[in-house]
C-alpha cells in the first residue's frame, strides 16, 4: 500500500504551490505515494488552474483517499487568504504556519507516514506571530524534540550543520563544545537508522580559514572542535577532521564519506547546492517524524510565472517516502 504524504502548503505567495502541484502531477510521485496537500484549498485550485493541471481536489478524509486519482486538500485554517504571489504577507505566513501545526499533528496522529514542507518566508513568519528562525527549529518545538539536526542530502554528498539559522557573526559564540558533541551525535544516529549505514564514516570541518593556522587566526578548532572529535572518537565514532573547507571541497570524491559537518550554514550549503544542481534536499533528523524539503526558497522573483522547477519537491518527497519506509509506522492518536 502506498504510503500517504503530508505535504504543506509553505508561503502561498511564493513557488510552494507550483512545484507541489508540479510534483503530484508525475507519474513517479503518484505511483510512490498518496499526497496529502495541507493549505487553504482555493490557493492550490488557482494555482492549477494557472497551470492548467487537470488535478481534482476532494476535502481531505481519514478514510484514505479510495476515491481514485483525486488529490485531498487538508484546510489548516489560519485566518484569511490574501492569494498575491511575490508579495510579503503576514496572511501568508500564518497559513504556512498554520499547515506545520496540522501537519504534524496528522503524522503524529497516524494519518501520514512523512512530511514534506513546501519553503516558506521566514520575514513573513515573523510578521504572523511566529518567533522561529525556521521550519527546522518550529518542528522541534511542535514535537517536543530535544535534539535535532538539519542536514542536506543530494545524491552524492551529505551536509549536516552544527548551527542553522543563525547569523555569521554568533556562530563563533554559539559554537559550544556541547552544541557539536549533540549535532555530530544526532546526526551519526540518524545515518545509523534512517540511511542503514553500520559505522557511518563523518568528515568535521573546521570554522577558520586553514584551520585557524594553529591558533594564529582562531582558536574554536584547539578549543572546541578538536577535543569533541577527540572524545566521540573515544566512544567508538569514526571521525576525520578538522578540515580546512576549502581544502576539503575542492578534492572532496564522492562516498568518501557518509556525512560532512558544517559549522555553519553557507559552509556547508554552497557547495553542496553547487554539486546537487536542484536536486537537494533537506532533511531534519532528530524528529520523531520524517520530515523533508526542497532545498531551495520561496523565490518570490518568479512566483506566479509558472516557471518553477519542481525537480527538488520531487526528491523531497521521493526522500521522505523512502526514509518513512525504514520506521515504524506511526500508531493512531500517538504522540498527542
């Protein structure tokens, strides 16, 4: 039985519809799950519509879909639609809000094996009330997970990041030897039970340049990073590093290793969307859920042009139908 897939709405004002609509269409998507579209319902009709995608809409239902090819909608509420594509909303904001707390409560609940979040505005966000750097760090709150990792994937490089949304000049503060004991841990569990790798094998890269040059232009690597990695090896990890990123990515091979740690977001990103060419995804481990998304933003410069590429919504979700295969399924009314 194929698996059914929460898949939010993100900023409607942004691509999130398109390319969840884009995606459903292919015949991959639909001969490996059931989609769930979890937003307000007249976004995702005007959107297809605009597409011209012969898609029929039901309201969703618990029952399953057993209705043949029509795709259920899943209304979170979330106050008042205000449907303007490339515009900052605080309407749009509390939507996509809005379709976190259902989707997860629908998972959590049994009704879905994995959710897919659609991107979202973090400006707008802000502007609907909700105080979150992002989606990773609201899904922990929503699910009461006290450690979680963002890492993304494509098919030939694996980035997990110590710190996520968080701007350049705090990194060096927030680098704590416990903040990075708890990512690289997290991180080595997941790769363990969700990607089945035994011993996973995990490259640490270093925050200065050259590695801080011994301690001439920093010294996070003497006091922070080189003794975490001295200690998980103690506990049987299979840790390299600290690594110049550079360096690293610039004779970095394929399969070398099963994951890389980023002290940073651009650190580790940049190169790896420079490899995936939209094809990324991003997977936040830690969850009690699966939980992807594509690897890129609203794109708020193209919304309502029709020209999005879904390429990444589609491995987004192709990831999470293969991630949720290799958990247990959730019982009903769990985690409430």
């Amino acid at each position: 039985m194929k698996p059914t897939i929460a898949i939010t709405v993100g900023d409607y004002n942004g691509i999130g519809p398109e390319v969840s609509l884009k995606a459903i269409a292919t015949p991959l998507v639909r001969r490996l799950c059931t989609p769930v579209l979890v937003g307000p319902p007249g976004v995702y009709e005007r959107v297809a519509s605009r597409l011209a995608l012969r898609i029929r809409f039901l309201p969703f239902s618990s029952a399953g879909d057993g209705r043949g090819r029509a795709v259920q909608i899943l209304d979170p509420g979330g106050g008042p639609v205000r449907f303007s594509p490339g515009r900052l909303s605080a309407a749009a904001g509390a939507a996509a809000g809005a379709a976190i707390r259902a989707s997860v409560a629908l998972v959590l609940g049994g009704g879905a094996r994995a959710l897919v979040t659609a991107p979202v505005s973090k400006h707008a966000l802000h502007l609907a009330g909700i105080n979150s750097p992002g989606q990773t760090e609201l899904l922990q709150r929503l699910t009461h997970s006290p450690h979680v990792a963002m890492m993304l994937v494509s098919s030939s490089l694996r980035v997990g990041l110590v710190t996520i949304h968080t701007p350049l000049r705090n990194v060096p503060r927030e680098l704590t030897g416990a903040l990075l004991r708890e990512r690289i841990t997290v991180i080595h569990r997941a790769l363990r039970t969700d990607w089945r790798i035994r011993s996973p094998r995990l490259a640490v890269l270093a925050l200065n340049p050259h590695a801080g040059e011994g301690g001439d232009i920093g010294n996070e690597e003497q006091r922070v990073i080189i003794p975490v990695i001295t200690s998980l090896r103690e506990d049987g990890l299979r840790l390299e590093g600290p690594f110049p990123a550079d360096a690293f990515f610039a004779r970095y091979e394929p399969g070398t290793y099963d994951a890389v740690i980023a002290m940073y977001h651009d650190q580790g990103l940049i190169p790896l969307k420079m490899s995936a060419r939209g094809h990324a995804v991003n997977v936040s481990v830690g969850l009690p859920l699966v939980r992807t998304s594509p690897d890129h933003g609203t794109a708020f410069d193209i919304a309502g042009r029709s020209i999005a590429d879904p390429a990444s919504m589609i491995e987004a979700i192709r990831t999470a139908v293969t991630l949720a295969s290799r958990r247990p399924a959730a019982a009903p009314e769990a985690g409430r």
